[in-house]
C-alpha cells in the first residue's frame, strides 16, 4: 500500500473508482429523476459499458505490446473527459429535463466507458509486474479493495452531493478525481514493460484459444460476468426500490453504500485469513452469499430488509471477485495476461449493459422484486457450475496454444 509504485496504482484507484462509482449512481439518479424509468436509468449503464464488449480485446492486446502505464493515464483522461462535460453542460443549463436531460448524461457516460476500457485491462494486467514472487494473492486482495471503497463511498458521496450541491458539482468532484490520478501516473515512474517474445502470437485469437482449452479459466470468467451481472442493481434498481420503499435520492445511496459496505466487511475477513482459504472456494463462497442476498432482495418490502439484502450481496460480491480475480491471474500466462484480463473486463463490466436492460427492463415491466429474482438465478446456477473441484482443475499440459 505504501510503496512508490505500487501504493501510486492503489491510491490512484481508490480516487478512481470513488469517482466512476460517484458518476455512476449521480448519473442514475438524474436519470430517473428526469424520466421516471428504470429502463433509461439501465441505459446509463448500457452506455458506459457496452464499449467492453467491443474494445476490451483490442486495448488487452495494447497492454501486451504496449505501455501499459501511458494507456492507464489515457483511459483517465477520457473519464475526466466524461464527468467534466456534464457538469458544464447542467452548469450552463441547469433547467434541462425529459429526453434534453438523457443526452448529455449518455454522452459523458460513454466517454466515461471507454476510459474504462482503455486503461482497464492494463491496471488489471500491470499488477504482478510491481510485487514480488508470492505476493499474488495479497496483491489481488489489495487491488480489491479501491472497487470495495469505491462502492461505499461513490454512491454515499454522489447522492450526498447530487442532493445537496446539485448535478453540476457531483460530476465536478468525479471528474476531479481521476485527474489527480492522472498527476500520479505521470508523477511516478513505472517499471519498463517486458519484452516482448520473438515466438509468440500476440493476436486476441491466441487468448482466446488458451482460455477454452483451460476449463477453470473459461468457468472463472463465466463466473466474473455473472458476478458483475448480478452486482448491477446496487446502481441500476436502487432507484427505483427506494422510490417502493417510499425514499429519495439519499435512499438511494444509503442502499448501494450497504452493498459497499458489506464488500469492505468481506476484504477485512479476507485481511484475517491471510490466504489460508484457496481462491476457488472464496469464491464459490462469494458466489453463494451474493446469490443469497439478491435472493433476500427479492422479497424484502421494508427499508430494514432491503439494506440487509445489499450488504449480504456485498459480501459475497468482494468474496468472489476476490477469488475470482485470484484464479484467473494465477492461470494466465504472462505473455497473454493483458488480453484474459481484457476478458475478465468483457465479462464483469460487458454484462453490466446486459444486466442493466434485462434487469431494468423486468422491473418496468413486472416488479423490482422479478428482477432480484433474475440476478439471484443466475448467480446461483453458475455457482453450481464453478464448484471448487471445478476451479482449482490442474492447468493446460502445454501453453503452445499462444506460439505461432
């Protein structure tokens, strides 16, 4: 946490994520507030993470050829991009509403997605370049916590600020944010990217090609899109479950800092452990809590319940995407770390469009309560697929897959 290079990455999250999760949910409320759908609110999230499914593999193959450093700092300059035009947009004209409203939020948002899926695969895959031999483990345990404090306190700070200061000044604090991270990008020197190998097929097919023939990678990525799936209504149904429940917009962030805080309970447990617990059974764990807590979602009616849901679903959010995250770094080569972290990025924020119009969709349509059920559906059939004996299988006999 407190070294030169690595502590920069970790800091620089934090602030990172605080200010994607404090656009994120400003940009829900607004949303809701300006049209009255769950179904535009899911858009929000449509927007900002549908260039996932487009780009990660193309920037995962930039973090292997590339500077991954120099294209984390491009990735926060595009989100600065994001927030920042927004909030001079509602600053000179702070009367927009209706369809007027939705534009400029969908616009910000996406340069705010494809930020995130510039710079994403390579601050995931820049990782194990700054620890020691060993560290794995407890550096992805550390490069889970800026996502945990992120969702406690973007959604706290965002629906604080868009209540009480306005949409203009949460976006500027957003945007404010990822330029310090910026400064420390370019503040801090990171180590030279490794040298390329002569022999090796640096195309998105040759990741692709090794993560079907390795049967525990391709489940732990499954699993890690249906974990960012069924994550999605702590932004996307928030809205619209505290309207049910009779509150506003700080509701509304009260709900989704549940589902931070439960996270953050799941990283001390994990601090405590010290990785006596194998990553595939954390998260298989995770998998169950989290399926458990949209399960209690589905049929909580009071505010009392509903915050218990969160951050029971919380808990097993940080117990799996840790784990997960854990399995899937430990099986990729380093050669192709980039482009399967690029992958691990498609399936956790490539769902979230997915999750944000089927879920909104089932709650304009029938009830938030169906969309719970959905999230918790899916979370629990993957479960039983992901099953511990399943992910800790023995790795591919040869990595030839990834040679020309």
């Amino acid at each position: 946490m407190f070294d030169r290079v690595f502590g920069a990455l970790f800091w620089g999250k934090i602030l990172s994520v605080v200010g994607v999760w404090t656009h994120g949910i400003v940009a829900a409320i607004v949303m809701y507030e300006a049209t009255g759908s769950a179904l535009m609110v899911g858009m929000v999230g449509v927007v900002q993470f549908a260039p996932q499914l487009i780009l990660s593999p193309i920037t995962g193959k930039w973090a292997d050829l590339g500077n991954p450093a120099r294209q984390i700092l491009l990735g926060r300059i595009f989100c600065v991009a994001g927030s920042a035009s927004i909030a001079i947009w509602f600053a000179l004209t702070p009367e927009l509403a209706g369809s007027r409203a939705a534009l400029p939020i969908l616009l910000g948002t996406l340069l705010v997605g494809l930020g995130f899926v510039i710079g994403g695969p390579a601050m995931q895959s820049i990782v194990p370049s700054l620890i020691r031999p060993g560290e794995l483990s407890t550096a992805m345990a550390l490069n889970s916590i800026p996502m945990t404090i992120g969702r406690v306190a973007g959604p706290a700070v965002g629906a604080y600020l868009a209540a009480h200061l306005g949409t203009s000044a949460a976006f500027t604090f957003s945007a404010a944010l990822h330029l310090i991270f910026a400064i420390f990008l370019i503040l801090v020197h990171f180590p030279a990217p490794p040298e390329r190998k002569a022999d090796a097929d640096y195309r998105v097919r040759a990741a692709l090609r090794y993560v079907w023939r390795d049967r525990p990678l391709l489940l732990g990525l499954l699993a890690v899109a249906t974990v960012g799936f069924a994550a999605d209504p702590s932004i996307t149904l928030t809205p619209v479950m505290a309207d049910e429940l009779g509150g506003g917009a700080q509701l509304v962030g009260t709900l989704s800092a549940a589902f931070g805080i439960g996270a953050a309970v799941s990283m001390v447990a994990l601090a405590f452990m010290r990785g006596r617990v194998q990553s595939a059974w954390v998260s298989w764990i995770g998998l169950a809590l989290l399926g458990a807590g949209c399960g209690l979602l589905a049929v909580s009616n009071v505010t009392a319940a509903a915050l218990i849901g969160f951050a029971v679903a919380g808990l097993g959010f940080g117990w799996a995407m840790t784990g997960l995250s854990t399995v899937v770094q430990e099986r990729a080569p380093d050669y192709l770390r980039g482009r399967i972290m690029a992958l691990w990025l498609v399936g956790f924020l490539g769902s979230r469009p997915f999750a944000a119009a089927i879920l909104g969709g089932a709650a304009d349509a029938v009830s938030v309560q169906a969309a719970f059920v959905i999230a918790a559906a899916s979370v629990l059939l993957i479960a039983v697929l992901a099953r511990p004996s399943t992910l800790a299988g023995p790795m591919p006999c040869s990595d030839a897959g990834g040679l020309r």
